[in-house]
C-alpha cells in the first residue's frame, strides 16, 4: 500500500475533529513528539502503536507493548487489520 493516508480523531458522536495527512507506512502513534500522529492523552502511551504493511498487501495496527492497548469493538488486539474504516479506542 502507498501513501498518503489520513487519521482523524472522532468525537464520541462521531465527528471528525482533528484529520492528519502521512505521507507513508510506517505510522507511529503516541503520545511522545517522534511521533508521525501525536496524541495528547493521559492513556496513551508516549510510543503506543505502529501501523505497517502487512504480508498481505493490507495493514495492520500494531500494540507496542502500552498498558492500555487498542480496543477495537471492544476487544483489546496486540494485532488488528486496518483499512479506512478502522475505529480504535
């Protein structure tokens, strides 16, 4: 898969409230500023997720070891498939 690809922070309603473009795989997510999506919340982890290709030819989400992990549909996943649908907590 090649770039650009956007992540959007959501209201709890759903609204967009932040949209983010990334040139490119890999997208590193946290808290910490070495991050290509900085997320400014005391539950996230300073590094806390990567999102890289997978075998596939898709994408996958992965955990970086955080305390409070990705919930997707209300499971916690170390891995989990993405595409442009994917809602994460």
């Amino acid at each position: 898969m090649t770039g650009p690809f956007y992540i959007e922070s959501l209201a709890r309603n759903g609204d967009v409230l932040h949209r983010h473009l990334v040139p490119g795989l890999p997208i590193r997510i946290g808290r910490g500023y070495d991050n290509d999506y900085i997320l400014d919340d005391a539950y996230t982890a300073p590094n806390h997720v990567v999102i890289e290709p997978d075998d596939a030819g898709g994408m996958v989400m992965r955990d970086l070891g955080t305390r409070n992990g990705v919930i997707h549909r209300g499971k916690r996943h170390a891995v989990l498939p993405v595409d442009g649908n994917t809602v994460v907590r």
